[in-house]
C-alpha cells in the first residue's frame, strides 16, 4: 500500500529545503496578476465542532462546558495530560531521540505496537504476518489515505457508511471520488441501533462493497451493537463478500479498558479464513498519531 500511493522519494517539507517560487522575483504586477487568478476561490463552511471550542471561548457564562471534542477535560477545564503519557515522553526524552526521517511506512515499534493493541497478539493475521501497517497523521489523515488507495485500486467500489456518521466522513470519500452510500443505524424512537435497518441494507448493497464501521464508541450516536450483533455483522459480512473499514478513534473510551475490540475480532476472524480484508484508522490526540492496517488473504 505504501508503495502504491508513494509518488516520489524526494523529501517534500525537508527543513531548509530551497523551493524556487521563493527564489524567483516577479514584478508586482504579475503577483498581483497571478493573486486574481484565486478571486473565484470560496470561503469553506466553518468546521460545526471546532466552531463550539471557538463559542465556547468566546462565552463568559462561568458554567460553560466545552462538549465539541471528545478529550478529557480537568477540573478547569483544560486538557487532560494523562500521566502514561507524561511518563512516555519522559522516556522518549531520556532516550534522545534525535528526529531521524522515518520510512515510508513510519516508525516500526510504532506500528508492531498499535497492531497488537489493536486485534491482538494473539490474533492469527498478526502471527502469520499477514498485517500490513502503514503510520499515518491523525484518524482523519489515515482514513484519507485509505480513501485514496480505494480511489485508485477499488474504483467503481462503493463505500457504506451509518445515518448519522460523523461529519468528516461524506467529505473524505467525497472529495477522493469515492462514492458514498448511508446505511440505517440510529433509530430516534428507541434511541438505540435500527439493527434490523442496518442488516437489510447491508444486504441490499452490491457484493463487495465497503462497509464503514465505528470500532466502538459509535460517534455521534455513542450506540454500539451487541456482541451478538457484531457476530452477525461478520456473518453478513462474509457472506456478501463486503471488506469492513474500521475507524477506530475511541478504544478504551466506551469502556475504560484498553483490550481487544469485539467488533474487530469478529470480523478478523472471517479475515483469517481469507474472505474478508479490513483496514482501520485510529488517531491518538493532539500527537496526531493514527495508522492504517489492512488484514490480507494471504
């Protein structure tokens, strides 16, 4: 995957790196020629949840709360800097790490570990090596990339997601020429999963097709399915031939315990009989640390 979507082995942001456009001296005629060009370009639409931080700033009620990001907030209100990961960058510190460029794929311990954190150490695909891993920036970063690839590799293929999803997914695919599809998840009457809509328009889809799913903690609704019904995804699954693509953003959330997801176990399982190919994204907070694994047939 990393090669398929690598375009050149030059460095593109090297610090010091000499551009000419920042060499070259235009009249200011031309800069000002050239800036009319980008006079069509329109103002994009307020981001709605970065747009409650900035109301959220910008409000002097001393009861205010800030629920636009799903992070963990003191007693003040400012972030929670948890203390696994002060202790983290103590050693990291200790180490002295010296900002080395990383490989395409990026830092090896990095991606052995999340893999492990992910499906397991146990899991069949990770022991037969059949796990590729790609480090990626943020969850948004590495769903993009997954996009991406399904853009260049899958084309035609057409990706399902939940009613509702979270916002940024319509755009990610959207914007890669992916065509996109809702499939029924939140059903307001019982504030619960419409499993029965969800499973019968999973099984309308094409064979083959891209199922989007929350690994848990399903943003925004926060309803996730049972066990018996995640195994009965995998089943439906396997059966129409569709490859499940997790993002996983909040493990550990839902729960409180760092442990292996049951949703990406059940659909593993199928993945380990070479029927099922699942990629998953995960970001870790402000590091904006995400990867991307895609368990293969073979």
């Amino acid at each position: 995957m990393a090669n398929a979507l690598r375009t050149t082995g030059v460095p593109r942001f090297a610090c010091g790196a000499t551009r000419g456009v920042a060499t070259m001296k235009k009249p200011a005629a031309a800069l000002v020629a050239n800036a009319s060009r980008l006079s069509g370009v329109e103002m994009a639409p307020p981001d709605p949840i970065l747009g409650v931080s900035e109301a959220f700033k910008a409000s002097k009620d001393p009861n205010k709360l800030n629920l636009g990001v799903g992070a963990y907030r003191t007693e003040e209100l400012q972030p929670l800097v948890l203390e696994v990961v002060k202790k983290a960058e103590q050693k990291m510190l200790a180490a002295g790490y010296n900002k080395e460029y990383l490989p395409i794929e990026g830092l090896d311990v990095f991606r052995q570990a999340t893999v492990q954190l992910l499906l397991g150490s146990d899991n069949a695909a990770v022991k037969e090596g059949r796990v590729a891993v790609l480090q990626a920036l943020s969850g948004t970063g590495s769903l993009r990339v997954g996009a991406a690839f399904i853009a260049r590799f899958m084309k035609g293929t057409t990706v399902y997601i939940s009613n509702p999803t979270w916002g940024n997914h319509r755009n990610i695919f959207g914007d890669e020429g992916v065509e996109w599809k809702y499939y029924r998840y939140f059903d307001p009457d019982t504030v619960g999963l419409d499993f029965k809509g969800m499973a019968e328009d999973l099984q309308a889809a094409p064979d083959g097709s891209i199922v989007l799913l929350h690994g848990c903690a399903h943003n925004p609704t926060g309803v996730d399915p049972t066990p018996e019904q995640w195994q009965e995804i995998a089943d439906l699954c396997k059966a129409k031939g569709h490859m499940p693509f997790f993002d996983v953003a909040y493990q550990g959330f839902a729960t409180g315990a760092l442990r292996v997801l049951l949703s990406t176990a059940c659909l593993m399982k199928h993945a380990d009989q070479g029927s099922v190919t699942s990629s998953v994204c995960r970001g870790i907070a402000a590091l904006r640390l995400a990867h991307v694994d895609c368990c293969c047939c073979s």
